[in-house]
C-alpha cells in the first residue's frame, strides 16, 4: 500500500522566500517511506492545494510499480479520480509489466477556484512554439492566452545543481520577458532516484509530473497547457501522449495537449519568424544542465531540423551537424525513429539530397541493429554484465 500519511506546509529550507507542500507517503512491500514537495516563492503560495489531486498523480507511478493500493485520505475530485483510472488502464495496456492497483480517496467534486492559465516552459522547440501561440506574438496564428509560464527545476536539472538552474532561469525570463509573460518557478523532488519517476520518465511518467506540478497549484490555475512533442500521426507510447494527457484533467483544472498538428520541422518554421528564439534554445536533458550537450539524439534531431530550415545559423546554443554524424546515427527507438523519418521526407522535399540521403541511411542502418540493440539492453539491467552491455551498445552508436 502506498498512503498519504499527512500534509505540511513550511518555510522551504531551499530560500526564505520560498513556500513548501509536502505530503508524507507511508509505504509497504518493504519500500521506504518518503516525502514528495513542492516549492514555490511566497507570490504563488496562496494558490497551493488542499486536496488530494496532486498526491494522487504523485503515487500513481509507485501504484504501476508497487501495485496493490494507494490511499489519499483527503477530498479528491470526482473527475479526476475517474481520468486516472482511465489512464491507468491506457498505460497497462501499453505497457504489460505494469501492476494494477486500487485507488481509496475521499471522492468529492473538487472546485479549488483557479483563476489563471499557464504553459509549461523548458526553453525548447516545443515549448516556446506554444508558449507564442499563447500570446499575442502567435499573430494569426494565436490559439488563445497564457498569464504565465511556468519553469520547473527537478525535471531536466537536477536539485543539486543549483548554479546550472539559475543559468536556465536566466535565459528563460529573458524569453518571457520578450514574449511579454512573467515566468513563474516551482521546484519539486517528484523525480525520486530509483522510482518509476527516475527510470521510466519518458516512456510513462513525463506528463504526470507536469499534471503533479500543475495539480499542486490548482487554487491559482484553471488551465494548464503543455507542448505536443509529436506531430499526432506520428505518435508513439510515450508518458506525454494525446490519447491520454486529458484524462489528467480535474474538475477545476484543465489539461491541455498543445500543438499536436505541427512537427519538429513546421515548429522551428513558426519560430524563424522571432530569430531571436531560436538564438539559445535550450532541449537537452541528458548532461542535467543549462547547456545543450549537441551531442545527444534531442540535440541531434533540433541541429538536423535546425539545418534543413536553414535557421542553424541563427543559433549559438548548438554546433552544427555533419552528413558523417547523421549517416552513423541510430535512431532504433520509436520516437527517434519517427523524427527521422519527418525530417527525410522533409530534405526529399526542398531538394537537399545530401541530407535526405543521409537521414536514410541512418534509418536503414539503425533497422539493422535494432534487435541487436533490444538484446543487449537487457544485459544493462544484469549484475555483472551491465558494463559489457552499454559498452557494445554504444560501438554500435547506440
């Protein structure tokens, strides 16, 4: 069983003028107790929650884990208890290794009284296309408003880094404030070493962490809006998906998949209109910090679509691709697979052989080593053989 024990709320340890919710999780099956909080500055604390909403999307990777029960002793809303089963059920369908479980909460319909709507805010291609679709700088193009953005730190970097955030807030309020939007911070540890939050992140828990985020803030917002990381055709299983970020809906507040009718390639189109945005994008999670690392397959598919719109100029924050590099890429994975396949279509459109042909050979030669690459993924969870495993891997160019 996994059961919220209790909330607090306190000054945070991380800066006095900041604000924490914790909720207390007790934990069976021999898991360890734990604490997941959430951090605002004083100007947001008004809007943190008082129900369930955000601690029932916080256990739900720990119910897929774990399985049996997760008990929120607290008021949660009626709709959102029902979405989440729905999602549960989604999941269990794509994934079968995860384990059902029970919910028990105290079901109520929850109208928390949020005000405001808010987008999600990385610094990256997605984001910033939506994030201008918000406001007034969208032109026709404008899809509705935005009062906020909202940058998360324990998502892509780390808690323990505190200098690299500062760097990415950095650039991140220069981007709200030419976009004449304030950007809003929230910290939280919901990314915990060692859980499903860590170890399956994209694949199953990506949107249920901005939904937690959201959820913990649901007396200030009525709407939340996060970028589509997929053209919709072009979908894969992954834990940001427009078959199922809805259902992370409450009654109060709403989740909003945006921009699923625009690739990669018509994204970076839309943002060669402001030069400026695309100046110091920042979409690397790997190296945990304000800079892009240009090396892994994120920086690499931007730099390859960067190329082809012939923005790569425009932009400081990542070095420009090789024909050699994108020959020897893989791009096995299904994501990586589908952004590939955009983007040759794309070179055989505008007539740069060069790329196209390149972008082909790289799908051709990744089909080949995929069931290569399937295999020795599993030595990479084997005692003993886990550095055998990754080492051949990444001779593959995997």
């Amino acid at each position: 069983m996994i059961k919220l024990s209790s909330v607090e709320r306190c000054r945070s340890p991380m800066g006095s003028s900041f604000v924490r919710l914790i909720g207390h999780f007790k934990a069976g099956n021999g898991t360890e107790d734990f604490d997941i909080w959430f951090d605002v500055d004083e100007e947001l604390a008004g809007g943190l929650s008082e129900s369930g909403a955000p601690w029932l999307i916080a256990a739900i990777p720990y119910g897929f884990e774990l399985g049996g029960t997760i008990a929120i002793e607290r008021p949660t809303d009626a709709m959102l208890l029902e979405n989440t089963a729905a999602f549960a059920h989604i999941f269990r369908h794509w994934y079968r290794d995860l384990k059902p479980f029970e919910v028990i909460a105290d079901k109520k319909i929850v109208d928390p009284g949020g005000e405001k709507a808010f987008a999600f805010f990385s610094g990256g291609i997605d984001s910033l296309h939506t994030a201008t679709r918000y406001t007034s700088l969208g032109g026709t193009d404008q899809v509705g408003s935005v009062d906020e953005l909202l940058l998360i730190w324990g998502f892509d970097i780390e808690l323990d880094s505190p200098s690299e955030f500062a760097a990415l807030q950095k650039q991140s309020e220069d981007f709200a404030v030419r976009l004449g939007v304030p950007l809003r911070v929230m910290a939280t540890n919901i990314r915990r070493p060692g859980t499903f939050w860590t170890n399956r992140w994209g694949p199953l828990c990506h949107a249920l962490g901005k939904a937690a985020c959201a959820l913990a803030l649901e007396k200030r917002y009525k709407k939340a809006i996060w970028a589509a990381g997929y053209r919709s055709d072009r979908s894969v299983v992954e834990g940001s998906h427009p078959m199922t970020d809805h259902y992370l809906s409450s009654s109060g507040l709403a989740m909003v998949y945006d921009g699923a009718d625009s690739g990669r390639i018509d994204k970076i189109a839309f943002l060669s209109r402001f030069p400026w945005m695309l100046e110091d994008i920042h979409v690397c999670w790997r190296g945990a910090s304000s800079r892009n690392c240009g090396q892994c397959p994120k920086c690499l598919r931007t730099e390859i679509a960067l190329e082809l719109t012939g923005m790569m100029a425009r932009c400081n924050s990542l070095p420009r691709v090789s024909l050699e590099r994108i020959r020897k890429a893989y791009c096995g994975e299904p994501a990586e697979r589908a952004f590939f396949t955009e983007m040759a279509e794309y070179a055989k459109k505008i007539g740069r052989s060069d790329m196209y042909m390149a972008l082909c050979e790289s799908l051709t030669r990744s089909r080949h080593r995929a069931p290569i690459v399937n295999y020795l993924s599993r030595f990479e969870k084997t005692p003993g053989l886990w550095r055998a495993g990754r080492s051949i891997r990444r001779m593959l160019g995997a």
